[in-house]
C-alpha cells in the first residue's frame, strides 16, 4: 500500500475539514489557527487517493513549530490509521503533540506516539441553565465610562460585560468566538475583595444567556490547577467534557 504525506494548500483539504468538525461535533481549541495563519497542512494519499489530512503548528504563539494540532482520516480509510499516522510523523517529526481527549483522533493516537502526557486545560460544556441571583447586582454591557473604575486584570482581558454590585464594579466577563462555530468561549475575572461570594457564578450564568441569545454554544475551559475557575463553571451549569493535553514525541 502506497502511503504518501505532502503539503497542500488549506483550500484542498477543507471538505475534509468540515467532516472532522462535524464529527467532532464539540469546541475545537486549535481552531484559529487556520484563521491567523499558524499552520502548515498536509494531505494524506492512499494510492493517489485523498484519505484525510494533518496539521502542524507553525505561529509565533505557545505551541513550539512543527508541532501536531490536528489529524483527520476519512472512514473508508480508518481501517490504516495508525500507518497513516506513522507516516505523517515520519515526514513532519514533530516536537510534541497537542490534543483533545474528546477527539477521536488525536485523543487516541496521543498516547502511542509520545511520551510524559501533560494536561493543560480541562475542557467543558453547558449541561443545564442555572438560576442563581445576587441582591444589588446588576449584569450589563461594559461603556466608555467605565473604563475607570474596572479594577486591574490580572488573568483575562477586560470583558464586554460586567457586574456592577452595590455602585461597584466587581466583575467583568465576556464570548470569545475565536474558535469553531457555533461555539462562543465564555471568560471571566472577578475583583480580588469579591470572590468566593457568588459573582463569578452569577457572571458566568449570564453570559451564557447572551451566547444562547446570539445563536452561539457557550462552552469554556480553566487550568486544571485553578479549583476556583473549576467550581464556578460547575456551579453555573458547565460539566467537564475532556482536556487539552500534550506530550513530546517518543
């Protein structure tokens, strides 16, 4: 069996994309990339035949150069994934591999072809809407006069949101749409006198209202050490749904 692995331009490969996307059916993480041109792509042959594709890291971000981010075969072809996959190593040898447990690619073929797995981010999505509230608070759009009374961020950007609590300012939040549609990623920084008084759960149950309300899923992830991000998420109706692991190849 002739198995070749060759650069390609994206638009040759991007029926095959939409069918990864599908399948995949959850947020992609990775995702921008192919709007900010981080990538290089190759297409996987069997016998002159088109069985799929994988992607290499190429930006200037935190993923090093050359690293795999994404890998998809078609069905027909399943039956020789890991020698496609073995393949597409041999040709781009990459550094380290990053994937989604909830990938039914990646998420499996990580294992086998790297080693010292780490975790990154636990990954979620929405499991069911919550009704929290919290007296004198009020959840609206950030304005220009604002600016100066938001407290200093320290982890995510200023928000499009906020909660404005007793004529203070204690939480901003907002939906980025930097990765695969219909997914909006929810973020979110309470002020450092206010936590742990349900600010951040309420923020979160809001937002997720505004995604729903713009046509989007919200969906959301946190650091795996970060146990206060992860209650929060849970606590506003969020469940773990995998995580974003790497692992240098072997």
């Amino acid at each position: 069996m002739k198995i070749q692995v060759l650069p390609v331009d994206l638009d040759k490969i991007l029926p095959f994309r939409d069918l990864y996307r599908q399948e995949l059916n959850c947020q992609i993480v990775h995702d921008s990339a192919y709007r900010k041109d981080c990538f290089q792509i190759f297409s996987l042959q069997v016998e002159g035949e088109i069985a799929g594709y994988g992607s290499t890291w190429i930006g200037p971000y935190w993923m090093p150069k050359g690293s795999v981010f994404e890998f998809y075969v078609t069905p027909c072809h399943r039956s020789c994934l890991f020698g496609l996959f073995e393949k597409f190593l041999q040709v781009v040898r990459p550094p380290k591999i990053y994937a989604q447990t909830n990938d039914s690619f990646l998420g499996i073929l990580i294992y086998d072809y790297t080693e010292t797995i780490v975790v990154e981010h636990i990954l979620f999505k929405d499991w069911k809407l919550t009704q929290h509230a919290t007296e004198s608070t009020v959840f609206r759009r950030t304005i220009p006069d604002d600016q100066d009374r938001i407290f200093k961020h320290h982890v995510e950007p200023v928000g499009d949101w906020l909660l404005e609590s007793d004529g203070k300012i204690v939480a901003t939040g907002g939906i980025g749409f930097h990765y695969n549609r219909p997914y909006g990623d929810l973020f979110m920084e309470v002020d450092e006198p206010f936590r742990r008084r349900g600010f951040g759960q309420f923020l979160v149950q809001e937002l997720k209202k505004v995604c729903y309300q713009a046509g989007s899923i919200p969906a959301a992830r946190c650091k795996p050490v970060n146990v206060a991000s992860r209650r929060t998420l849970e606590q506003a109706g969020f469940a773990p749904c995998g995580r974003l692991i790497f692992g240098e190849t072997a």
